[in-house]
C-alpha cells in the first residue's frame, strides 16, 4: 500500500499535478480526486507502454504509422473518445482504443475511416467494428474537403514503417523499423517525403551488455574522502554521436546526485568516462533515418557501485 502511494506521487509529480491534488484535498473534494488519481495513472501507462499506430497507405502499399495524428487536436480525440461505443475493448498497447486508417494523395493526408474492437459477452468473443459515417461527419465537420476529411489541423513530421523492428523501446512510438518514411505536414498537406532503409552498421560494445564498470573505467572514487558516505553512483550518457565505422565522436556525462555539494566535485570523474567512453571501439552502431545511433537513441545510464552497502 505505501509503495502504491509512493507511485502515485511520483506520477502526479511526473504530470505536474501536485497543486490540483493540493486543492482537492483542500476542498475535501473526493470526487476529483478519485478522477486525478484514474487519469493520471492511466496517462503514465500509456506513456511507458509500446503503442500500436494507425495505418497509412502510401503509393497504394500499406505502413504501420507510428504515432496517432487525431490525438493531435484536442477536441478531435475526446469527441472520438465518446463516439465510440461503450463495449470498446481497452488494451495496453493500445489506449486510444481505436485505429485510424490514412492516405497520401493528392499531395493530402486524408483520413479514410476508423476502427474499433468490441467486445460481445454473450459470445465471449470480439469483432471489429468501423466507426459509422454520419459520426464521421459529425466529429470532423470543419475538415471535410468536398467528401474527403483532410488533416488540416496536423502541422509537422509523422513517421510510416514497415519491416522487421530494428530497436524497440517499452515506451508510446520509441522504435525504428527496417524501412521508414518521414513525411512532413503543414496544414494537411504533405511538403517533404523522406524514405529510409535502416540497418547495423557495425557490431560492437552494447549499452546494456557493458562489463562490470568499475572494471571499464576504475575510476577510484571510493577512495575519495569526499564520497565516503556514498555506496554507488549513477551514471547518465546521453547526446551521443557516433560515426558508420562504430567511433563514439562526442557524448555528454552527467551523474545522477541528491546533493548540490556533491554535484560539483563528481564533474572531474564524470570527465573521465567521457573520456574512456570515447576510446572504446567498436560500438554497435545503426543507420537510423539519416543518423547514426546506439541501441538506446536517447541515452543510457550504469551504476558504479563505490562500496557495499552499510548495514
């Protein structure tokens, strides 16, 4: 129970809702409260669990889209979200509860219809059911071009794929397939097309299979009177820029410190596995939409560990 209350504040801090959960205390307000706690939970579920996509239709051929273009506009996603029938199925992978199907034509995005699972409890079983034309018609009334609903409320990049999935992280659309496109939108209409073909380029160190690191970088911070009430430390690798032969070119290290005090003296072994980080080679390297990138584009991180833990 008191590890579930520690969850929930850290999720309510992650949302940065802690002064509405103030103020519904304040105003013994349950019913809010109970709401906050359901939305936020199921927020961070989302957002810490791999999604399913839309489909897109591209030049005829079919792509998984990764990412949910109706989920954009604010109003579009909660007047859908009460469109769809009561016995929708909810799954995890899948919290919007519904797939959206699109094309690319005419130089347009245009949303071609959208899908649901149901679920019949006599039958025990579900179906797929296709959300009905004058719902359509209702939900995207100011975006209907002659009998074509175009998305003219998407400005920005979306991302087709298709193909084995090269790296995946547990995390909302955090994964790259084999084959990619990047299509740019302004207002609904398509202004740049970029395709990729991604792969390994090169074999070598990975991220979460490194050596023990106090073999790797002996760093003899243990040894320093200025960490002596400290049993590890947390390393945090980010910015990492590699090149097609598995170099690691540049990175930023910062480590992971409560204290201010410590935050300044930890700076010069953070130096150090900078340092050591890049001379290691090879790194396992992927070609990754015009980038070259580790496993974990968006960083990583290890503990090294000082000293056992005080009993």
């Amino acid at each position: 129970m008191v590890f579930a209350i520690f969850v929930f504040f850290v999720v309510l801090v992650f949302n940065c809702q802690f002064p509405i959960f103030i103020s519904c205390i304040h105003t013994n307000n349950m019913k809010e409260l109970i709401i906050l706690i359901c939305t936020l939970t199921f927020a961070h579920c989302a957002f810490a669990t791999g999604q399913s996509g839309d489909i897109i239709y591209i030049n005829g051929e079919e792509w998984h889209l990764l990412g949910k273009p109706i989920d954009d506009k604010e109003k579009l996603s909660k007047n859908l979200a009460e469109a769809l029938p009561k016995n929708v199925l909810v799954i995890t992978s899948n919290w919007s509860r519904y797939t959206a199907y699109w094309s690319v034509a005419n130089e347009r995005l245009q949303l071609d219809s959208i899908i649901c699972q149901l679920y019949n409890e006599e039958a025990r079983e579900a179906y797929t059911h296709r959300i009905p034309i004058n719902d359509m018609q209702r939900i995207f009334k100011k975006y209907y071009e002659g009998s074509t609903i175009v998305a003219s409320w998407l400005s920005g990049n979306i991302r087709a794929a298709k193909g084995d999935v090269l790296l995946y992280e547990h995390m909302g659309f955090r994964r790259n397939h084999e084959y990619e496109q990047i299509l740019t939108i302004k207002n609904g209409r398509l202004t740049k097309q970029q395709s990729f073909r991604n792969h390994i380029v090169s074999k070598g160190f990975i991220p979460d299979s490194l050596p023990d690191p106090k073999k790797i970088f002996k760093l003899d911070i243990e040894s320093d009177p200025d960490f002596a009430e400290l049993d590890k430390v947390f390393f945090h690798v980010d910015h990492v820029r590699l090149d097609s032969l598995g170099n690691m070119l540049d990175c930023n290290v910062k480590a992971e410190m409560w204290n201010d005090r410590y935050k300044l003296i930890i700076k010069k072994y953070c130096e150090k596995v900078k340092t050591i980080l890049l001379k290691m080679h090879p790194w396992q390297t992927y070609f990754i939409n015009g980038e070259y990138v580790l496993k974990y584009k968006h960083g990583f991180g290890f503990m090294y560990r000082l000293r056992d833990k005080k009993k």
